[in-house]
C-alpha cells in the first residue's frame, strides 16, 4: 500500500509532493517514476489480494524496493535529494525485511 501511495501522490498532486520532497527541476521525470512505482505496487496488491505470492513475484517487490532504497541513500548523500528522503528509506528497509520473511517462509 505504500508504494501505491508513493507512486500516485505525484500524480495527483505534484506540489503537495514537493512541500515534502524537495523543489523538482523535472516534473515530467516525477511522474514517470510515479507511473512505475504505481504500476509496480498494482500488481504487488493483486498478488497480496489474490494470496498468490511467487518467486517472480518477490524479485520484482524485493528488486524494487531495494533500486528505491540506494537511490535514497546515494542521492542524499550526494545533496541531490532532500534528506527527508531518508524517512522514505527506512521504510524501503522494513519493506525490505517483511520480503524477506516472507520468501523465508515460502522456501519452508
């Protein structure tokens, strides 16, 4: 559900996102990462939904989550990106941890 609403707010309201996030010089490069986190999070609802979690699945969640958390990380440090983009990896981190408890337990 977080990545749902990460990847819509941009799209519903891009100044709001801002207020948060940091001044953006490229609003229509927001909106793509918006469109594929959302598309990203859509099929990672239906499988929570569906109760269908599979290896492909959980490369896609995990692959994901991880390509958000170093672009956190590495942007921060680099002053590029705000810092209250360092809430946004702590969650990518518990995101992380709960894909791994999972796979952990579907290996069982």
């Amino acid at each position: 559900m977080l990545f749902f609403i990460t990847g819509v707010w941009p799209l519903v309201h891009i100044y709001s996102f801002m207020v948060i996030s940091g001044p953006k010089n490229e609003i229509w490069l927001v909106r793509t990462v918006g469109l594929l986190i959302t598309s990203i999070s859509l099929g990672l609802l239906s499988s929570a939904i569906m109760k269908k979690v599979d290896v492909p699945v959980i490369i896609i969640a995990f692959g994901s989550a991880l390509s958000l958390l170093f672009v956190d990380l590495f942007y921060v440090y680099k002053n590029v990106i705000a810092k209250t983009y360092l809430g946004d990896a702590f969650v990518e981190v518990l995101i992380l941890i709960s894909w791994l408890i999972i796979f952990l337990r579907l290996k069982r």
